[in-house]
C-alpha cells in the first residue's frame, strides 16, 4: 500500500524484500546520494528491513547514520541534526504486528511532500537506482545519541516549566505497547519528575494488544490507572506519533483531547495560527476562538498539515489521532512532545485529568464507513453537495458540512470501494444519528 505518508505492506507478502529494496533504491536516486538518517520501530520484522535498507543506501554512495530503534519523531529531528538529506523511518505505525513498512523524509526533517513522494514512487515503478561502483560505495555509522538528544528537545519546550512539573512529582501510567515509546516515554517521565507505571515497555515488537491507540484498546493502561491511583495514563503508537490520554479515574478522553489540551496550554501563552485536518475536531476550534487565534483547516495527513502550518507560519497543529504538532521542536507529529504539553496543562490546571477535560469544550465524535461498491464516489459527492448547499460546505478534501452545532465529513477511500463518514456533535447520541443520517442518504443516490 503506497500512500503520501509512505510505503505499507505485510511481511512476506506485501511487503517483501524485492519491493524494499525497489523503493529505497529509487529514493537513494532521487536524494542524488548524500547522508540518509535510519531508524526503525520495534517490530519484529524491523533488523530484516533494516538490513535491506541499509544496504540499498550503501550501494547508491549515501553515507547512513543509524540510529537504531527510535521513535519516528525522533527520524525527523535527526535529519535536521545531521544535516542530512533525507531519511526513512522503518514503521507500519498503528498496523498490526504483521506489516512494516518505510516512511521517506526530506532534508528538512518532513515527510516527503505529494509531489515528491508521486516521483520517488514512479522512479521505483520504473527500476530506477544509481548503484556506485567499489570504490564509491557509502558507509554505515551508528549513533546512540539519538533518544538522548530528542529527550533534551523536549525538556527545552518554551511552554514547559520544568522545575515546577518535577515539585509536583506527577504519578503517571504508560503503555508504550512493545513499541518504540518503550526506549523514551519512562526516560522522559522519570525526568520530569513523575513517579512512573510502565506497562508493555520493552520494545520487542511483539504488541500487547490491537497497537492503535483507540479507547477500546486501552483497557489494560485504564485498569494500571486505577489500580496505582496515577494522575494520568498515557498511550502511544509504535512508533509513537500519537497519544491517547487516560484520565485520574481510568477513563479514557479521546484522542481527539490531546491536541486539544496542548493548543489551549499553547493559545494561553502565545496568540498564533494552528493548523488542524478537515476531521480534527471543532473543540479545537472553540478554543483558539476563546483566544481570538485562527484555524486553518488542510486535508487529511500530516504532511498537509505540516506544508500548511509551514505556509502560514503556525505555532501548534495536529491532528486529531492524538497528533500534536509543536513547531519549536519540529513540524512534525511528537508523543512526547504531547505528553510534556499534557503535564504543564494538568499543572496549570491544578485539578485532576478528570476536571481538566471537563473544562474544555464538549464533543463527541464517531467514525463509520459504508460500501459504495459499484456507485461513483465522486457522484455521490456532487449530490450531497447540491442537497446541501445552503449550509457552510467545504469540499478541500471530500465533503464537509458544517452545521450550527454539529457537523458531518465525508471522504472517499482510496484503497478500498467504501466511503468514510465522521460526525461530531455535542452528545454521541446526536453524532451517531448524524453519521447514520448520511450513511442512508448515500445508499439512496
């Protein structure tokens, strides 16, 4: 599966190492050589892929820093570090323990933009490398350093006052589900200050459970919560762009809330712009209005969010998965940065987790899909759009109706015959009567 946000597969199937090796390659040339920062997740296919990768770059002259298992946050801010030209996270994310995959950086440590990603993934349909000879082969080199200068990055954040969140000694709980988060998530907690509960620490690539940091899958962090009385729990991907919150009682808040808390701590000391996806909640939106700041809106992906925060010089961003986007440390999605945020703001709040999402605005979102399997997608589009064209209609990506207090998203997936339907509305009573409202409208068209 070749998407903008990279390359996904399954093990052996998929994602085998022929296609591995077609990709990287072409990016090697597309990079024309130079200096290539990789790091991969935990995942057990990882060192296989790693290998492979590695090897590529080594025989199209790039010189590799490797810096082993890491977050793919952490990818990024390495490439800026090393001033390399590009770099690639090995990660399937969220997917489950079967796939991998590669994630291709630019030299400024983002995902590659659509254009670029279109081309390098041409060049790899075409067989394109440019293999160098004996004497101009790259070289691989290691560098531990990595977490450790991530870590620091974080500590550093303008927003933070560090001395204090120590005084406070934060009890918190964390589920870095075998993943990436394992190796900085503690280590960041422990030097905050926090007495620290980890579960499924060790990062050997082998989930706990469902890897995607959703409520359903959080019962096991809900229940360390609960059981070591923590102010707070935490959940990350496996490689950790995303975090999901738990509450002081063991309930989780939504994903959505994460970058809901970190932009109101943000908004609260700097007015700016914040750049949020067309799904990303509109509590987002009712707080940046409290702060008389702007939204803008960009399609689904972090890296349409990340070129938009860019063109408006935006000082927070995200989505709204539990990825938050801090520009002082690099434009792109950062667990940890979310989790540092999350700690000043229950500092600053003075009450429990529980009270502090109590505070903030008040939605709730559901996600559904229905087949549209044989039906025009862009016809059904069209429709709804005429249907409903005296309400405030954006169709930047898919279609999106605002409504007084609620509003529905949809878009067409494209990869599979379905389409997708978000609706949020201020009770899930309401959201999902909206999402099934519109999930009947299109099987009629």
């Amino acid at each position: 599966m070749v998407s903008i946000s990279g390359l996904r597969g399954e093990i052996g199937t998929t994602l085998t190492p022929q296609v591995v090796e077609k990709y990287t390659l072409a990016f090697a040339k597309y990079i024309n050589g130079g200096k290539v920062v990789v790091g991969r997740d935990s995942r057990v296919s990882g060192p296989l892929i790693s290998d492979i990768v590695k090897g590529c770059l080594v025989a199209s002259g790039c010189e590799v820093i490797d810096i082993g298992i890491v977050t793919t946050p952490t990818v990024e801010l390495e490439i800026v570090h090393h001033k390399a030209a590009g770099g690639i996270a090995i990660t399937a994310s969220h997917n489950p323990i079967q796939w991998n995959g590669l994630k291709f950086m630019a030299s400024d440590g983002r995902f590659l933009p659509p254009e670029a990603a279109g081309q390098v993934y041409a060049m790899a349909d075409r067989g394109e490398m440019a293999l160098k000879s004996w004497d101009q082969l790259g070289t691989v080199i290691p560098d531990d350093q990595a977490i450790r200068r991530h870590i620091e990055k974080v500590l550093n954040i303008s927003y933070l006052d560090v001395d204090a969140i120590r005084k406070r000694h934060f009890k918190v709980a964390v589920d870095t589900v075998n993943g990436a988060g394992g190796v900085i998530i503690p280590q960041l907690l422990k030097e905050l200050g926090c007495e620290v509960t980890a579960i499924n620490q060790e990062p050997n690539g082998r989930f706990a459970h469902t890897p995607e940091p959703l409520p359903e899958n959080l019962t096991q962090l809900s229940e360390t919560v609960r059981k070591v009385k923590a102010d707070v729990g935490f959940a990350v991907d496996p490689d950790v762009d995303r975090c999901a919150i738990v509450d002081n009682e063991g309930n989780p808040i939504g994903e959505e809330y994460t970058l809901v808390i970190a932009a109101k701590l943000v908004f609260s000391k700097t007015l700016g712009r914040m750049v949020i996806n067309m799904s990303t909640s509109r509590a987002s939106e009712d707080i940046a209005k409290y702060y008389n700041c702007m939204v803008v809106r960009s399609k689904v992906g972090e890296i349409n969010v990340a070129e938009k925060m860019k063109e408006i010089d935006a000082i927070i961003g995200g989505e709204g998965n539990g990825g938050v986007i801090l520009p002082e440390v690099h434009v792109g999605r950062d667990a940890p940065v979310a989790v540092a945020l999350t700690l000043q703001a229950l500092l600053e709040h003075g009450g429990t987790m529980k009270e502090l999402k109590a505070s903030l605005p008040q939605y709730e979102m559901v996600k559904k899909k229905v087949s549209i399997a044989g039906l025009d997608p862009d016809h059904i589009l069209d429709t709804l759009k005429e249907k409903y064209k005296d309400y405030d209609i954006n169709t930047l990506d898919g279609l999106k109706i605002d409504f007084e207090h609620s509003w529905v998203h949809l878009r067409k997936s494209n990869t599979e015959p379905i389409m997708r339907v978000i609706a949020e509305a201020p009770t899930l009573k309401e959201a999902e009567a909206l999402a099934d409202k519109f999930i009947a409208e299109i099987q009629s068209i």
